[in-house]
C-alpha cells in the first residue's frame, strides 16, 4: 500500500515507533536497576508496564511490515 504523497509509512508512524522504542529501552533500564539493587517491588509494576508497550509496539510494527512486505514473500502473522 503507497499512501498519497508516494510514502509508504507515515512520518507520524515512524515517530511512533521511534518513541516506543524509547519507552521500551527505558523501562527494561528501568527495571534492570530495579532487580539489581534489590528492589523487587519496584520491577513487578514496571514489568507490567513493559509487557504492555511491548504487546502494542508489536502490533504497530507488524503492521508496518504487512504494508512493506508483499503478500507473496512473507504471508502474514496470525493476529491475537
């Protein structure tokens, strides 16, 4: 799929994920002190958390890839 203007994925995309995969990178951080310096009851919410920008970052550049990739090369992933 070739938007409008002949790009295939929006700018507003790309910086979403390029923000995702700050937060990302800033949890895991986050939560490897955390276990590190002993405290447990710091890293269970940011696990949490972290499992939750992961699914969603998952699912956003899975369907990049779906716009990218042409049908017959890679088919697509079964969504949950």
């Amino acid at each position: 799929m070739v938007l409008d203007d002949g790009e295939l994925v929006t700018p507003e995309v790309l910086r979403k994920i390029r923000s995702e995969n700050q937060a990302l990178l800033q949890a895991s951080q986050s939560m490897q002190a955390s276990i590190e310096t002993g405290r447990f009851d710091e890293a269970a919410p940011i696990a949490a958390a972290l499992a939750e920008v992961l699914r969603k970052h998952v699912l956003l550049v899975d369907g990049v890839l779906d716009v990218l990739t042409p049908d017959d090369v890679v088919p697509k992933r079964e969504r949950r």
